[in-house]
C-alpha cells in the first residue's frame, strides 16, 4: 500500500480512529471483522474500503474539516462512511432515523454541515431537511445514485492510503439534547475516541475470539463507540444486522453462536418474553452487557438465572464522554445489583474556557481530561438573527445524562418554559411569606 504523506515515520506515530483501523488491518488482514446481510468484509478490505470511500468523499469536492451528516439505519454503509469519515478528515455527524424534517434540518444548519448522507428509504425527510437547511450536496449509503458509499467502497479506489487527519482534530459532532435547551453537539477528537476506546476492551473484556451482535443503532455513541469500534480493533467478529428485532436476534445468537450482545433493558424484556427463548440454545453468549436507561433488578435476576454462562456488564455514561464512564463487572453484580459500577480508566476535569477566534463553529468550552489526553468541547454556534433558536446562543460544559442525539426543540422548549414558571412561582410565594414576616414584627 502507498502512503501518501512524506513522512511515514510521522505518520506512524498518529492515534487517530482511521490509523487505528489500519493498525487492526496490518494485524488481523484475512480475517472476518463485518457480516451484514449478504456482504462479508475481512479487515483488509474494511481497510481499504475506508481508504475508497475517503477518496469518494474527496472527490465530491469536500475539504479535511467539513462536516457530513448521516442520516440512516444500520448497515454496512452506514459504517464504512463513518471509516471513510475519519480517514478523510472529514467530521462525522450522525443523526437519528427517527427524526422529522424540521429537526434534521437543525442539525445540518446548527453544524454547518456541507453534505447530507441518507437511505433511500429516508429520501422524503432527507430532501426535505435539505430544501429547509440549504445543503446541496447529497448521497445515499446504498443503491442510491452517482454519489453512494458502496458504490465508492466496492471501487477500486482503496490501495493508496491517505495521511488523514491530526490526533487532536475533529473526528465527530455527537448532538445531545441534555434535559434543557436545543440539542447541542459534543465535539469528539479522534484522540479522545481512541482513548475511550481502550477504556472499553479494558472494562468489557474484549477479545478477539469474540462473536459480536450489533443490533442497536450506530447513530448512537453506545452501540457505535463503546461496542462496534472497540470490538473491531481487538480483531473480535461483528454481526450487524439493522435492528434489534426479538425474533432475529435469538436465531442469530443460537445459529452463529454469538459470544457477545449489548441492549438496553427494554430490548433484554423483549428477548425474555418470546415464547422460543427457552427453546434456543444460547448456550453460547459469554457476555450480556446492558445500559442507555435502568435494568430494573428483578429483570436482571430473571436474566442471570436463565442464561447462567453469561457474564452481566452494566455500562452507564454520556454522549459528551463518548460514552462510557462506568462498569458495573460481573464480580460485584451479586454485592451491588442496582449500582452503575466503577470509573473506567479515564477522568476528567474541566481546565479552561475560553473563546477560540472569530469562527461560530470554534466557540464553545473546552473540557480537558486528565488520563484520556484529549480535548472534549461541548459547543453550540450562534443562531442567525433571522433563526433564533431556544438555547442554540449557550456555550456550556453540560454534564446532562441524556444519551439521545436530538429531540424536539418544541417539547424542549416547553419543559424550560415550565421550568420558569416554577421558579417564578416559587419567589412569588416567597416575596409574600417575608411580606407577612415584616408585618408580624411591626404589629404591636
């Protein structure tokens, strides 16, 4: 493979997610690291997939530092544009199926995307997110038209290698709602997503004989960056399929022997309450990890009774960390069902806020990390003054739990509005008791 850089040894030296990928390639080549319905990729044509794909993106006249968004179900596509992403130096902005045009369009206007990247099946909100935002450039991630992800990763395309981005650059915006205000984006750096990389294979004990199930949705940081990657990179095999329907995922764990399954409880109740779970062998599953909302403790006793190989993980965190911050490991599960566990190998602190020159995209407040050596910025630009936009004109470190990419801004508005009225209500009250206090002293 040609490098395309003048200096190798630089290069060799980067931590970036596509470096990292390159690393698993270089160690893991012919073996099996993706199935997705028909489609098997070995790690060295994932490698080079990712490579084609940068070079497709390129081609279409984006620049390293512009901002893509993704707006698709689960597929292999839908991962090798994210792999084409970070090779490229392009940043990555994923956002949920389930959202409505008008939503869409906030996070294509409010990340100053350049280009919208969208299932077929999607094409109706998609072009209507475009027509409301104004972005022009436009592909699909399968049997779309001219501009397609894999069309551009079955090309041939792949065999010179790209220098890709720096450590400390951009890999991802991760928009998150919080519990108040418009969903905001948390700025991701390749160095911070590598780190909590290997934060995940030390806390979930990932392994590279590990047969994973990959059901949940790649737009979402848990199943994207603390299962999927991770397991990549430990040369583990990964069964993608593009929901996590009951059905399927108890055949696909019993006909291929799956070792390893995240979902969160309301998927494990689903699992549970199929009238075939008992009459599947699922002897093979080693590890169920769980997590994105509260396993209710007589769920988890029901499941560690009837699947008695497995070994439970509960996994909590926030999409600003990327995710994963704690793991409950199966050691203290019988001591502390409830508890979300230990730290993972990382802390954070917050070192300094400043505002980064002129650019709306660069003003926000930076959160430095201690062990994980990178920066994390949780950052909103400033709404145009023809669209303001409620809680879009916040800068803020925000340390809300909420794991979601973006919800309405309408019911998010509503809940602020409803806060305030709260809180005046309660001064309201407040100025009367002290009123009454004053005119209790001065009585004789």
């Amino acid at each position: 493979m040609v490098l395309a850089h003048d200096d190798p040894v630089r290069l060799a030296q980067r931590n970036t997610v596509g470096t990292a990928l390159r690393r698993a390639s270089a160690k893991f080549g012919s073996r099996i690291a993706l199935r997705y319905d028909e489609r098997t990729w070995a790690y060295a044509e994932l490698d080079r997939a990712a490579n084609a794909v940068a070079r497709g993106l390129l081609a279409l006249g984006l620049r390293p530092g512009d901002r893509i968004v993704a707006f698709g179900r689960n597929s292999d596509a839908y991962l090798l544009a994210w792999f084409g992403c970070v090779r490229a130096g392009l940043i990555h902005v994923p956002a949920s199926f389930a959202l409505g045009a008008a939503e869409l369009a906030y996070v294509i206007e409010q990340s100053e995307a350049r280009a919208l990247f969208f299932d077929e099946a999607l094409v109706i909100v998609a072009s209507d997110a475009a027509a409301r935002s104004g972005v022009t450039l436009r592909g699909t991630f399968v049997d779309g038209g001219e501009f397609d992800v894999l069309r551009f990763a079955q090309s041939d395309a792949g065999d010179v290698d790209l220098a890709g981005p720096r450590d400390e650059e951009l890999a991802q915006l991760l928009y998150t709602s919080g519990t108040t205000g418009a969903p905001k984006g948390a700025m991701m750096s390749h160095r911070a997503l590598v780190a909590e990389y290997a934060s995940a294979v030390m806390a979930l004990d990932f392994a590279a004989t590990d047969r994973a199930l990959a059901a949940l949705p790649l737009y979402h940081c848990a199943q994207m960056h603390v299962f999927t990657m991770p397991q990549l990179l430990v040369g583990a095999q990964t069964r993608l399929v593009r929901a996590p329907e009951p059905a399927l995922c108890l055949r696909l764990i019993e006909e291929e022997r799956i070792t390893s399954f995240f979902a969160p409880p309301t998927v494990w109740i689903s699992l549970l309450r199929r009238d075939d779970f008992d009459r599947r062998d699922l002897s093979s599953l080693e590890r169920l990890y769980y997590g994105a909302s509260i396993m209710p403790v007589p769920v988890l006793e029901e499941l560690r009774r009837r699947l008695p190989r497995a070994r439970p993980y509960n996994c909590y965190g926030q999409t600003e960390i990327a995710p994963l911050a704690t793991v409950l490991g199966p050691a203290e599960h019988d001591d502390r069902p409830a508890s979300a566990g230990r730290a993972v190998s990382m802390s954070r602190r917050v070192s300094s806020t400043e505002r980064c020159g002129t650019s709306r995209r660069a003003n926000a407040a930076r959160s430095c990390t201690a062990r994980r050596t990178s920066a994390m910025v949780i950052g909103t630009r400033r709404p145009r003054p023809s669209r303001p936009s409620p809680g879009a004109g916040s800068i803020r470190a925000t340390s809300a739990t909420a794991t979601t990419p973006a919800s309405s801004t309408s019911s998010t508005a509503s809940r602020t509005s409803s806060i305030q009225a709260a809180s005046s209500s309660r001064a309201a009250r407040s100025r009367k008791r002290s009123s009454r206090t004053r005119r209790s002293r001065r009585s004789p």
